[in-house]
C-alpha cells in the first residue's frame, strides 16, 4: 500500500485543458472560492452537487437560516 499526496497548488491547468474526471475534481478544488457558477465542463450531478454544497457553506449564519426556510415550503 502506498500513499499518493496531491498538492493542489501545483494542479495549474486551465478550465479549457481539463481531459478527465481526476482533472475535474482537482480544477473543483483548486477553484471553489473564486466560481461563482459551475462550469459547462462539470454538467454532471455529482459536480452540481459539489457546488451545490460550497455555495451553502459560504453563506453566513443567517443567510443559511433564511435558506432553509424557503426551501421548506
């Protein structure tokens, strides 16, 4: 058994040179603080997802108690 450490940092591919999920993932890392919409590239569920999740938990305290209000009715 081995370990494999990644260093996101050094990930430095742009959005237009993505080739496979593994890049996905590591282009979702890398800049999950700056998107403010998901990329085309990403159009599966499991990405939206992701995103879907991130942007919840940027919201502050009362922003996300104003959220799951609405999204119970």
């Amino acid at each position: 058994m081995g370990f494999i450490y990644l260093e996101i940092i050094n990930f430095v591919k742009s959005e237009a040179e993505v080739e496979d999920e593994l890049d996905k993932v590591f282009f979702m890392l890398k800049n999950m603080s700056t998107l403010r919409t998901l990329p085309r590239i990403m159009n599966s569920a499991v990405f939206q997802r992701f995103f879907q999740l991130a942007s919840y938990a940027k919201l502050t305290k009362e922003e996300r108690t104003m959220y799951d209000i609405r999204s119970k009715t």
